[in-house]
C-alpha cells in the first residue's frame, strides 16, 4: 500500500468537547461549522488555499469573526480537517483509504491551481494518477471507499479511472503478474507455484456488489477471459457475502436476520444471477443449487428463482447427491430437506428433456441423460428417507414424478422405500401401499426380490406381487429351456439323412469294385474288346460316384457344424455298409431305400440318447444315436416315446411290405 506524506509541521490541533481548534498565539477568527462540530482556524491560513471560503468571507459583513456552515462538504469533518492541516502545513498522511473523501473536499474548497499554484487538488490528483492508479490492491482500496461519496466519485472520474485499472490489470496474462495479490485457497504456495487464472477473484470480493458489477460487465464486454472465470469470481463473490446454505440445521436455532442485512442479501444474490455467463458450465451445478436455497430462504424475486430453477435443470446431470441435500428455511416444515426445490429443478428438467426427446432411442444420449437422472434421484431418495419428519407425499412428489424409461432397474427405488419403512414404523398400512405404488416388481433384480420377500416392512400386496413376478419368470425360462432343447432335436435329425446319402454312395463304390475285381480274374481273349469298353465305361461311373460322395462328406460337415459337436458319435462305414450289403442303388432302388424313423434310447445311467431308428433291406432295425438328453427330461418324453414306437410299428407294418413286393424296374429289365 502506497501513501504521500504532506507538510512539516507538527500537528497542534486539539478537540474540546464539540470543538476543535489549532495551538496558536493569535486569536481565531473564522469558524467553520460542520454539522455538530465547531471548527475554530485562522482567515490567513486557509483564505489563500480555498477559493469557496475567499467568496463567502468576502460576502460577510463582520470580517473580524466570520462563522460559516459547510454541512454539505463531502466527506464530513474529517475530510474538512485534512484540507485544513494542509493549508496550516502540518504533516498530513494520503492513502488509499483517506484519498477519496480528501480530493471530494478539495475540490468542493476550490483548492485549486486557480486559487494557488501547486494547491492541494494538483498534488492529490498526482498521487492518484502515480501511484494509486500504478497499483493493485490501491486501486480496490480506492474504488470501495468511494461509496460512501458515489455521486462525487463518479462525478470526478474516480469510479470510472479505478475500473478501467483493475480491468486492465485483470486482463494481465498471469505470467506478467508482478504485484501482490490475495490468494487462500488450500494447497496453494505462492513461493512453489505459477501464478492461478484466477488470482484476482478474492480481490475484488471485497468490493460492494455495485462496483463488483461495474468490473464484472467490463471484463465481459471485452470477450477475453473464458466465463468459467467469471463464474469463478461471481462464486467467490457469493460465498463472501451470502449466508452459508449448506450446513443442515433446524428452523428452530437459525438467528432471525434484520431487514437490513435481508434486503441486502436479497439484492446481492439478484445482481449476481443477472451476471451468471449464458454458456454451459460455466458455474457449476452445486452453486446454483446453492443459490437457489439462498434464494428460497431470503424471499428473492421470482424471476431470480425461476431463473435459477432453468439454470439448474439444463445442468443437472451433473449433480451429486450432496449438492441435493439443503435445508429447507420455512418455518411451516418440521422435516429438515428442502424437497420442494428438488421436485421443482426436476420438473423443469423433465420438461426440457420431453421436448428435445420424444421418443428416446436405447444407448442414445437422451436415454443415458434420464438414467442418470433416474439414478441421482433415487440415491437422494435413500438419504432423505431417513428424516424421521418427512411425509410420504414428499418422497412420492420426486419418486412419481420420472418416467418408467428413467429407471433400468427398481433395485435402488426399493432401497430407498426399505429406508423409508425402516425409519417410519409407525406408518399406516395405508401409506405403505401408497409408498410401494411408483415400485415395479418385475424390475427387480434376483436378490432384491429374494430380499423383499422376506421383508416383513413392505406390505402384504407388494410381496404377493414378487412372488407371483418370481414364478411367471421361472416358469418362463423353463419354456425358454424346452424350446433350446426342442431346437437341438430338429438339428440332430438333419445328420442321418446326409449319413445315409454317404453311405449309399459308400456300398455301391464297394460292390462295384468287387465286381471289378471278379471280372479281372477270368479274362476271356475274345472279349478283350468288350471288356476294355465296359472298363472304360465302369471308370467313368467310379469318378461320378467319387464326386457324388465328396458333395456327400460336404454336406454332412456343414450339418455337423451347425449342430456343435451334439451327435456324440462319427459315421462308421464299415458298420452302416454291413447292415445294407448286397444292395445296388443302380440295379435294385427298392433294396437299398431305407425305411426308418427317429427314436429314443436309454442308457445305464438313466440319460436318454436321441437319434434313429432304422430299418434295413433284412428287416433289421438299427438304432443310431445322435444326441443324449440330460435327466430332467425323461418322464416328459418317456410317453412321446411310446406313442411314436406305437405309431411308427404301424407304419413300418404297412409300408414295408409293399415296397419289397415291388420288383426292381432293372432286374424285369
């Protein structure tokens, strides 16, 4: 802090009672009357500094003892008195704290260069402009001292020229800041550290809030600080001079504040919400909701809590269940969270967000915006529920009022009902129903409804609906489990058939290469001729058989894959070719058509083997397994298994006559 010491003389003034007066040998002949306080000075030693006092001694009439009344002088008498000891040359102390009222009243006494060269206005406004002005701290100091004389500061250009220095100042890269300045935050060394962005902002919290907003709209109007930091200092700003809303305590034990100090809270907290930054984020989430307790508390504007509400809600995904958690002010309430508030900020975040998302898309932004939302509120719920003074239609209010998408789950709800009846036991049966009634059982998650089962809290309809909930979706995983195992028997159909195909073509290569090999044995010279052309003519049958059965091995791979390994078993050939030997698909088709149906079988262990059932040429029926079911399934499909036998015996006894009756179109040949 920087101060300009005036004058050599010591200082001889002295007070009696209402009077002040200077040590001096010759008699006083002037008095200057300052409202209540009677100055008693000398005409030769203040007529030649103050313009205003030559003219009104000049109208008097008694020039050996002129009184004059100066009640308007700013500043009041002790400003009076500085110009005084001035003009007497006795040392006098400027500063920033004594500046504002000392120019105000040189001015108004004319001390000016046209009354004397060098006068008192000169050498103020010279320390005003080189070292006030020059400085940080000074210039605050400065600008705050003159509210108490608001209209001559700004008349002179005090206000305006303070401002224009801070701003600047402000506007400083941080890197070039020499001066000194205040800065408290936790964690912070001055000796260790850079310079903060935000080095300025505790500052200027001391300001009244009128010059406060006089920087605030400069800072602004020149678009070059981010407004986080202007939300930064507006926050600092606010927890200087606004009451704390944060601490939990009873309407009872808060002190009753005087209309003064109300009113200018009141006032505080409106300026600062019309200088909150439009832009998104830039004040966080937990200070509007801070304001907006505030707000509530101290009676603010309409306007400024509607305000605050639509701030609040375009930002509340962000908030924690903490920045929920204020008290309410209103002596009506006994209970100790304010939930009207709450209930209020999500109203108006569910209005916006219905009207931005219709129809909200799964994993969509919207959608994870109300889930969040959904999560938020039903954690808030389980802290308020344990306020032993909340009424149950509060706790509806907020839980009622999110849409069933909000909520992925009930698992938290019910955590925050379970609370709630934990810390009411006394509720009526009536308002446990309408508690449970927002609560959706089919949305609880397996242990949840194991636990409200055996909730002896909840009431009795609210357990009847889990337990039936539990038993419509066990017995819809059964179903879901019978149609798996219904799916896996029709894949394992599939692989006889691409077996059997396999096989045809396997026993007709074998009898073809054994006829070949009878014919090689007794070769006759005459046909030599002939047989090389049927040679010829049995190799280019051979290479179609080789082709048909490789399509064959294709088919039955790709049905082998689909079915994941579920036959349990590989084709052997050699035993499918014993069961049908003697058959020629190309002489005798009646022979080697198989006649067969899918069966069941059971092994020692009591597990069931599906697969087919088949009947050869010799009326042998073979049984080739395909999938073994586990045990939970044999007494549902023991009698399927008996009423397929039955039926398939029928069909076996009337079939397969007839077609061995038939004679093969080739042999007749």
């Amino acid at each position: 802090m920087k101060f300009m010491k005036l004058g050599t003389r010591p200082d001889t003034f002295f007070t009696e009672e209402a009077t002040r007066s200077v040590i001096s040998d010759i008699r006083s002949d002037l008095v200057i009357r300052i409202n209540n306080i009677n100055f008693l000075l000398h005409q030769f030693s203040l007529l030649p500094k103050c313009g205003l006092l030559q003219r009104l001694c000049s109208d008097s009439e008694d020039s050996n003892a002129v009184t004059i009344e100066l009640h308007d002088i700013p500043g009041g008498e002790d400003a009076f008195e500085l110009c005084a000891k001035y003009c007497y040359g006795i040392t006098i102390n400027l500063s920033a704290h004594n500046f504002v009222s000392a120019f105000c009243a040189a001015k108004f006494l004319r001390m000016t260069e046209a009354v004397e060269k060098g006068n008192f206005v000169l050498k103020l406004e010279s320390f005003f402009n080189s070292c006030i002005l020059e400085g940080w701290k000074d210039s605050i100091v400065t600008l705050q001292t003159t509210v108490k004389l608001t209209e001559w500061s700004e008349n002179l250009g005090i206000v305006r020229r303070c401002v224009d220095s801070i701003v600047e100042k402000i506007l400083t890269p941080p890197a070039k800041v020499t001066w000194s300045y205040t800065y408290t935050r936790k964690g912070f060394n001055k000796q260790q550290q850079s310079v903060p962005k935000d080095w300025w902002t505790e500052d200027i919290s001391d300001l009244d809030i009128d010059l406060f907003r006089c920087i605030i709209i400069a800072i602004k109007s020149t678009y070059m600080l981010p407004p986080q930091l202007i939300g930064e200092a507006l926050h600092v700003y606010a927890c200087r001079w606004l009451p704390d809303a944060t601490k939990i305590t009873p309407p009872e034990s808060s002190v009753s504040q005087t209309d003064d100090v109300a009113e200018n809270h009141r006032k505080i907290i409106e300026i600062i919400v019309t200088m909150i930054p439009a832009d998104k984020g830039s004040v966080s989430v937990g200070f509007l909701l801070r304001l907006l307790s505030i707000a509530s508390h101290l009676g603010a504007s309409t306007i400024t809590k509607t305000e605050l509400i639509r701030r609040s809600s375009l930002q509340l995904e962000e908030a924690t269940v903490s920045d929920l958690l204020f008290p309410t002010h209103s002596s009506s309430n006994q209970h100790y969270y304010d939930i009207d508030l709450v209930a209020a900020v999500l109203d108006s975040f569910l209005l916006l967000w219905r009207r931005t998302s219709p129809a909200p898309i799964e994993n969509s932004q919207s959608m994870r915006s109300i889930r969040k939302i959904g999560k938020l509120i039903d954690t808030y719920l389980q802290v308020v529920a344990r306020d032993i003074n909340l009424p149950v239609s509060k706790v509806l209010s907020v839980a009622e009022a999110l849409p069933d998408i909000a909520r992925k789950d009930h698992d938290d709800l019910y955590k925050g009902i379970n609370i709630y009846l934990k810390e009411h036991p006394e509720l009526s049966k009536t308002d446990k129903k309408r508690l449970c009634r927002p609560l959706d059982c089919q949305k609880l998650s397996p242990e949840v409804r194991t636990h409200a089962v055996k909730n002896e809290r909840l009431p009795l309809r609210t357990v009847v609906q889990v337990l039936f909930f539990e038993q419509d979706k066990g017995s819809r995983a059964n179903d879901q489990r019978m149609s798996a195992q219904e799916e896996l028997l029709s894949r394992g159909k599939q692989i006889p058939l691409v077996r059997d195909k396999l096989s045809k073509l396997q026993l007709e290569q074998h009898e073809q290469t054994a006829a070949l090999e009878a014919i090689g044995k007794t070769p006759a010279p005459s046909e030599s001729s002939s047989r090389n052309h049927q040679k010829m003519k049995r190799t280019d049958k051979k290479i179609a058989l080789e082709s048909e059965k490789k399509v064959a091995r294709e088919e039955i791979e790709e049905v082998e894959t689909k079915d994941g390994g579920s036959s349990g078993s590989k084709i052997n050939a050699k035993k499918m070719m014993k069961n049908r030997s003697g058959s020629d698909h190309s002489r005798d088709k009646s022979r080697d058509s198989f006649n067969f149906y899918d069966g069941i079988g059971v092994v020692g262990s009591g597990s069931l083997v599906f697969g087919s059932v088949r009947c050869n040429t010799f009326g042998e029926l073979v049984f080739v397994p395909v999938i073994m079911a586990s045990d939970f399934l044999c007494y549902s499909i023991l009698l399927l298994v008996v009423i397929f036998a039955i039926i398939s015996e029928f069909l076996m006894k009337e079939f397969i006559p007839s077609l061995n009756s038939d004679p093969p179109k080739q042999e007749q040949e």
